[in-house]
C-alpha cells in the first residue's frame, strides 16, 4: 500500500511505552475534535472523541486531553503494541458538518 | 457487511486526460464525502453529499473538479484537464448522516497520478 507520507513528524517508542501525540488546532470556535489512525493504503480510522465541554476522554488503551486555552490536543496510548504503528491525525469539526484534518504524525514501535 | 470501497486503487493518467473515481458507500448511508490527501498531508475536504444534492462543495478546488451521486448512492468524481498537481490519493466516507461525524468510515482510497 502507498506510504500516508514520507515526511511526517515521527515518533519512535519502545513497545510496551506509552506514547503520546501531539496536534494544535486552529479554530478557538471549534468544539468537537477526533482522532484518526491511518495505517498504510488504507483511509482513516477513528479512535476516540472529544467535545469542547469535556477536558479529558478516554477509551480503551487510548486518552485523549484538550487544552481549549493553548487550542492543543494530544493522544495517549498505553502500552504501545506493534500493531499501533500508523498515522495519527487529528480533526475538528468546522461550523458546517465538514472535518478540518492536521498535518499528521507517524507513529513507529520498536519491537 | 461490506464497507466503503472504492475504484480503481490505482490510476496512472497523463496531464490533461480525463479521469472518473467511483465511491461504493455503505448500504444506507445518506451522506458521503470526498477528501484529497496529498503525500504527507492529512485530508483535504473536497465536497459532500446528503442523498443526491451536493450539499457542500466549498473544498472542490477549481471547475475542473465535479463529482455527482445520480441516485443518492454511489458516487463519482470527476477530473477534466488533469494537472500533475492533481496527483494525490482521493478519499471517499460515508456516514448514515451528516451530524455523526464521527461514524465516517473511509474507503482505501485511490491513488491518482498524473504523469
């Protein structure tokens, strides 16, 4: 399958870490974000939620933090497995129904 | 229960050619969206459907861009005059509406390049 990109941020763990991913948003309006994996040759997958009255959500091996202040989220995984190895994108919702996407990071577990 | 799939994977055209991508959404799925992703970028929103209306189509980058959905389910897009600055993987999802964001599920995509 083709690779999501070539020159994304990366993040190298080691497997059994817990990693967490960064992304900034644009929008201070926006209020609901999500997360996306994106494994190679394949499109998106969602993870995990969150709305802009909430701080913290989590999920299974998954958190996700919103900073409505700095207009930051970051994504945790714990216990990074092998098979985490992907592309991680945030997105926000804009006013009408449509997801605005960040740039992306690659996120690679060492066995 | 198949998902959203999509054809051709691959599409190698010359600059200038005409080209038809086709989207496959979920059974039942009302809305259905067009992305472009570019190597190394997230998605790009290009436009998206409830039923057979085009209900936004802000993200479609110029008149070369035109997609239809004839019988409010699949759905093609379509490229006139393609450009090498074309070439990306087009993403479509679908979703049983457009208020569940968050039950939009993407097909692999196809990679068009435009040589």
């Amino acid at each position: 399958g083709e690779s999501v990109g070539l020159h994304l941020p990366t993040l190298s763990v080691q497997e059994g870490d817990n990693s967490i991913i960064n992304c900034a948003y644009s929008n201070s309006a926006s209020d609901y974000f999500i997360w996306y994996k994106q494994e190679s040759g394949k499109g998106p997958q969602f993870i995990i939620d969150i709305r802009s009255n909430m701080d913290k959500r989590q999920g299974q091996r998954v958190t996700v933090l919103l900073n409505k202040t700095v207009k930051h989220l970051s994504l945790q995984i714990a216990a990074t497995q092998p098979g985490d190895s992907a592309v991680y994108f945030c997105a926000e919702e804009d006013s009408s129904y449509k997801l605005i996407f960040g740039s992306g990071t690659r996120l690679l577990v060492r066995p | 229960g198949a998902g959203v799939s999509q054809t051709p994977s691959n599409k190698v055209t010359e600059k200038g050619k005409y080209v038809e991508l086709r989207c496959d959404p979920i059974s039942g799925h009302t809305a259905l969206y067009w992305y472009r992703q570019s190597l190394g970028q997230g998605p790009e929103f290009l436009i998206y459907f409830q039923g057979t209306g085009a209900a936004d189509d802000s993200g479609l980058p110029n008149d070369r861009f035109f997609a239809v959905r004839p019988e409010g389910s699949v759905s093609t897009l379509k490229i006139q005059r393609t450009e090498r600055g074309d070439s990306a993987v087009y993403l479509c999802a679908s979703s049983l509406d457009p208020t569940r964001l968050n039950e939009q599920f993407f097909g692999p995509g196809t990679r068009l390049t435009v040589l």
